[in-house]
C-alpha cells in the first residue's frame, strides 16, 4: 500500500488553454500553470511515498480531499488532477486505476489531500 499527505489547497484539473499560434497557424495546448504546479506538489509527496517503487497491476485509490474553502469546485476534476500527478511514480499511467473512492471536505486551517493506493 502507498499512502500520503499533500499539502495546500486541492486544486481542480483546468481544461487544457490554447497558446498564441505558430508560424504554421497551429495553436499548441498546454495545461494551466496552477493546476501544473498542484500536480508537480502531488508527484513530489507521491514519489516521498514510495521511493520509487510504484504499482505495475491495477489500483484501487481512496482519496480525501480537505478544501479551505467551499468554492464550487467538480469532485471529479480534483480526482484527476491527483490521479495525473502520481502518474509514472504510483503506477505507470492512471488507466491502472480501477477503482476510486473520494470524498470532498472542508478545513480551512490545514488543507490538503489525503491519498491511499492499494493493488486490486
């Protein structure tokens, strides 16, 4: 089993922005930097976890979310946002993932995301 504690406030997975187009008129997607950074905090307590030793077969996870405040926020997108940080560290892709227990919470005094990773 891995199990930990990321600190700060969840923060949700934003959809993917569009940049300013190229020289061949095509405009590259990338990802918002606070939900970047969010997921870099993820994968850095993630990685303190396990040592490197992630999971090969299929994973159930449980996640507690503790929000500093009730802002409309998707359960969801903060779901992902996790799920895509631990990615390549807790497993090799988030497809592994077959089973999700969440829930959302408040604590404006201490928030953070609690995470549980066991094999299926």
């Amino acid at each position: 089993m891995i199990e930990f504690t990321a600190f700060g406030n969840p923060v949700p997975k934003a959809r993917p922005r569009l940049g300013q187009r190229q020289a061949n008129g095509k405009r590259k997607a990338y990802t918002p930097k606070r939900t970047k950074n969010w997921e870099r905090t993820v994968a850095d307590y993630c990685g303190i976890a396990t040592r490197g030793d992630g999971f090969e077969c299929d994973v159930s996870v449980w996640i507690v979310f503790h929000r500093e405040d009730r802002v409309n926020v998707d359960l969801d997108n903060l779901i992902k946002s996790v799920l895509d940080g631990m990615n390549g560290i807790a497993y090799d892709d988030d497809k592994q993932v077959v089973e999700i227990h969440a829930w959302l919470k408040y604590d404006k005094e201490n928030p953070r995301v609690e995470v549980k990773i066991k094999p299926v």
